[in-house]
C-alpha cells in the first residue's frame, strides 16, 4: 500500500507540475555559458541580458583546465554555447583543439578592434588589462622604470618581486617579447631579471604589492586591475599598501604597453548560435561593457566607454599593437625560454 500511496502522490505532483513546467518549455531555451572568470558580478549583466531578450542564460564555472577537458570529452554533446575565458592564450587554446567557430556578427566584429580578437573571429575579447611595472615612487623615477627590459638593469639587484614562471601573466608577457624581438633576446631579458629578484618567485600580484609595502622589493610587475583593487578599496589598510606606488606603462616609446584579455568564443556545437551572438553582442554594448569591465577592474574594449574612475586617472597610454592571439602561440616557447633562464 505505501508503495502505491508512492506512486499516486508522485503522479499527483506532476500533474499539479504539468502546467508549470510546460509554460516554462514555451520560453527560448536557455543559453549555457562556460566561464573561468569567477566574477559574481558577471551573473548580474547575464540577468540584465535575459531581462532584455527573455532568453536564460545558465552559467557554469570552474578552472580553465577542467572547463577545457569537460568541453573536450562533450564534444557534439555538450550544452556550452559560449566560452568565457580570462587569458587570450586559454582562448587560443579552444581555437586550436577546433572546440570554437567563427563568430559572424558583423556587430561584434566592428566593435572589437583587430588586435583583440582571434584572426578568424573565433573569440574577440570582451575586456582587457594591462601588464605594468609597479614602483617605489620615493626611491624610482619613472624614467627608471620606463621600459620591461629595464628590469633585468644591475640597479634592480634584489628589488624585483614577481609570480612563478608558471602564471599565465608571465608567460603572456614574455611571449610578447618574444613576437616582437625574438627567443633571444626574450631569454636574455629573463636571466636578468632572475638575477634582480628580490626573493623566489611566489604568490599573485597583490601578494607582490603586499611584498613592497613589506619592504622585501621595491619594484614589481603586476597587472593594472589588482593594483586598482588596492586602490579603490574602502579600507584604509589595503590603500596603503599601494600608497606609495607609482604605475609605470613600459615600452611607451617604442612597441606600447602588453595588455592581455577576458574574451569569449563561440562553441563549436552551439544549438543556439543566433541566441549566443545576441549575448555577445550585448556584452559590447556600452551599458555592459560598463559593468562587464568595472566588475575586475578591466578596460573596456569598446570605444568611447570609460573605464573604472581608479583606472581612467592613470590616463590613456600606448598598447602594445602585437595582435594578442599570438600570446597564445608563443606561450610554449615563453615557457621554454622562462625556464632555461631559471625563472621558477
């Protein structure tokens, strides 16, 4: 008996059910967004996206690496409709294994310039940061600071803090260096900044910041957001820590400044490729490009949009013209090079 009672409530339950999941089946289908971002603040301008079209956007995030090899493994099966990475290198990586497809809307093809997307169109960034020297600005003067390759200068014996060779950021940049300049040179400019490091290679950029307040180096290198996170922060004791830091973008009078992306692709297997394209082209809408970038203290990548207040007062400056996919596909031989150096 009380497996009948069972199944009568169960069947019960979807009756009075029916009519709710068939009116939630009339809407669009929900969109599913990838992501290794990690920003809260991403699932608010998703809800403002669904408030405008009606369409549901399902987010599911985690790591790159688990993201990539889940993609991988689905396949034709996967539910991902768009890729949402931080790191022009991760996006390259998406290309090149054939998990994207070209985005064609000329919308967003327009609004993002040709050196922050994918020379197929296959991602286009969304938002982008800068890679900067951070400097004690009563020991430093700009001029000291004004180019990466200062860095590996005798001066800057023990003052240098920086992130292991295995961070994304690092390899970025020494990628950089190396598709403007070359292995060697980019090899050479390593061993000397080994040779100028303060301390091993160790934590994230607002560990090294903490480093310099802490009086264990004098100069690091750090991306333009975590140093806008100290500075922008509410609490007295984390904008002391960059109280006496001064920002300096390197190379300004030569090749600009390396700037790196959080940037989105178009999954190869979307169901849903017309619904995806209406995303990202709300994503480069003035509004959202607001929101999207002020969230992780990015730059936007639509023209005419300002960035966070913290950001706009350091003022504009020259980016490096490099075309960033090609941080992808120098990343291995950064890493090679890094290492050879003695780079940890």
């Amino acid at each position: 008996m009380k497996f009948v009672r069972r199944i009568g409530v169960a069947l019960l339950a979807l009756l009075v059910a029916g009519p709710a999941l068939a009116a939630h089946h009339d809407g669009p289908p929900p969109l599913t967004v990838y992501s290794d971002r990690h920003q809260a603040e991403d699932a608010k301008v998703f809800a403002d996206f669904t408030k405008a079209t009606g369409i549901p956007v399902e987010l599911v995030d985690d790591d790159f690496d688990p993201l990539f090899e889940r993609l991988t493994k689905e396949g034709p099966h996967t539910p991902a409709d768009l890729i949402l990475s931080v790191g022009a290198a991760t996006l390259w990586r998406c290309a090149e294994a054939g998990l994207l497809q070209p985005i064609t809307s000329d919308t967003v093809i327009q609004a993002v310039p040709a050196n922050l997307r994918d020379k197929n169109n296959q991602w286009v960034a969304l938002a982008y940061w800068a890679r900067v020297i951070a400097y004690e600005k009563d020991r430093y003067e700009p001029a000291d600071v004004a180019n990466y390759e200062d860095l590996a200068d005798a001066k800057f014996q023990g003052q240098v803090l920086v992130r292991s060779a295995s961070s994304l950021y690092n390899q970025a940049l020494v990628a950089s260096m190396i598709a403007s300049q070359g292995t060697v040179p980019a090899e050479t400019w390593a061993q000397g900044l080994v040779a100028n490091l303060a301390r091993p290679p160790q934590g994230g950029d607002t560990n090294q910041l903490q480093a310099m307040a802490d009086g264990e180096g004098s100069v690091s290198i750090v991306n333009t957001r975590y140093w806008a996170r100290f500075a922008a922060s509410d609490k007295v004791t984390e904008q002391e820590v960059v109280a006496n830091v001064g920002v300096a973008f390197p190379n300004q009078a030569n090749r600009g400044t390396e700037v790196d992306i959080a940037g989105a692709g178009l999954s190869r297997w979307s169901t849903h490729v017309k619904a995806a394209m209406m995303l990202l082209e709300f994503l480069l809408k003035p509004d959202a490009q607001k929101q999207f970038a002020a969230a992780n203290f990015e730059y936007p990548v639509l023209a005419g949009v300002e960035p966070a207040p913290v950001l706009a007062g350091l003022g504009t400056f020259k980016i490096d013209a490099l075309a960033v996919g090609k941080l992808g596909k120098f990343a291995p031989e950064a890493d090679a090079a890094m290492a050879r150096a003695g780079w940890e």
